[in-house]
C-alpha cells in the first residue's frame, strides 16, 4: 500500500489547484478537503490505498471505495507549558541592587515608546515617559492580564512579531521578560534603587525557562 498524504491549504490556494492522485484530478477530495477547513479541522490525512488505485478507467469515485483509512484524523494537541519555580524576594532584591536613577539605552527608549510618545525607535520626551511609567506603578496600572493578589507589580518586556513590547502586570509574568519589580506596598523603593544594567540584561531572559545565555533556569523540570 502507498501512503498518500493530504495537507489542508488555504481555501485561495485550493481553488487554483487540484488534487492529482495517479495522475487524474479529484475534485471531489478537492471539496471535501474545503469542507475541513470550513468546520475548522486542522489535521493530516494519513490513507492506503489497494491496487485498484492504479486504475485510472474506473474514476475517482472507484478509486475513493477502495481507500483503506489507517487514520482518517490525526489531531495534535499542545502540551501545557512547563516552567522552573520563581523566588520573586530574590528577583526582587537583584532589581533594587543599583543607585536608582532614569534608565539609558534600549531600557530608556522601551520606556519612552510604551509610556509616552515615543516613535519605533524610542525618540522622545524620555523625562516625561519615565514620570508617567513611575505614576502608573505607584497608581497600579493600567496593567495587562490577572491580579494575582500578591504585593507585587512587574515591568514585563515582550518579544513580539513586530519587536519588544513593554507592559505592567500584577501576576507573575513567566514565560516573558520581565525588567523590574516593585512592592505595591513601597514602589518608591524600586526607583531609589532599581539596576538598570540587570534590567537591561533581563531582556535576554524568560522568566522560569532560560537565563541570558540559554542556560536553563534551577529547577526547570528535565524531559
């Protein structure tokens, strides 16, 4: 038997192309295929076929009866994300080990975009950004996704399709890249006494997975 695999397309590119098996167009898998799509299953056709296949004079429809399917759908579904524990008192205590200060460099310019009117490159008014970024952590937000209650509120970076993207939550951001943090209950602490060169390297990191360097971080759990 041949395994013969079927990839669903876009219905634009669909339409312009027929399924040829043995050399015959079969429009009818074509629609049928459409009709996957339509319902919105995403999925890989795996089929064998006997050797009547080969005989082209008894049509598509003949050739169809005579598929023997080892799997008529196959669904993959994704494993739910792993990541290593998070001492925040400790990540807390690395933020607060500088001298304070408005940020420099690419920390600054991330500020400026997200937090005041700064264009794709950061240019801007950065005092103005930082006063406002400064505002928003001692006022709570406008933060992005859940409250999880606890004291904490963090300065998260994103790498996104179109660049770094930079926002307050209020749970921990695992999985991202998280600059800073600061205590609710003291947020002017942070900023007499952030490390803006740990808040820089921060953003070659992710949270529980890796460290600046791609080194797994302790505890990330082994396969």
């Amino acid at each position: 038997a041949l395994p013969i695999s079927i990839s669903i397309m876009y219905p634009s590119t669909v339409a312009k192309r027929q399924l040829r098996i043995g050399g015959h167009a079969c429009r009818s898998l074509r629609y049928g295929v459409l009709a996957l799509l339509t319902a919105g299953v995403y999925a890989t056709c795996f089929v064998s076929v006997s050797p009547a296949w080969g005989r082209p004079s008894r049509g598509c429809k003949k050739a169809v009866e005579s598929i023997t399917a080892l799997s008529a759908v196959k669904f993959v579904s994704k494993k739910a994300p792993v990541f290593a524990p998070v001492d925040v008192e400790e990540f807390y205590a690395e933020t607060i080990s500088g001298q304070g200060g408005e940020p420099v460099g690419i920390e600054r310019d991330l500020i400026t975009r997200f937090f005041g009117d700064g264009d794709h490159a950061g240019r801007g008014d950065h005092a103005a950004a930082f006063q406002t970024l400064q505002k928003r952590v001692e006022e709570g937000g406008p933060f992005e996704g859940e409250d999880d209650g606890t004291d904490w509120i963090w300065l998260v970076a994103e790498n996104l399709e179109e660049g770094l993207s930079l926002e307050l939550r209020k749970s921990t951001p695992l999985g991202a890249r998280p600059m800073l943090v600061a205590r609710r209950s003291n947020v002017r602490e942070l900023f007499q006494k952030v490390n803006w060169q740990v808040a820089r390297r921060r953003l070659s990191e992710i949270l529980g997975v890796r460290d600046a360097l791609g080194k797994k971080a302790p505890g990330f759990p082994t396969a």
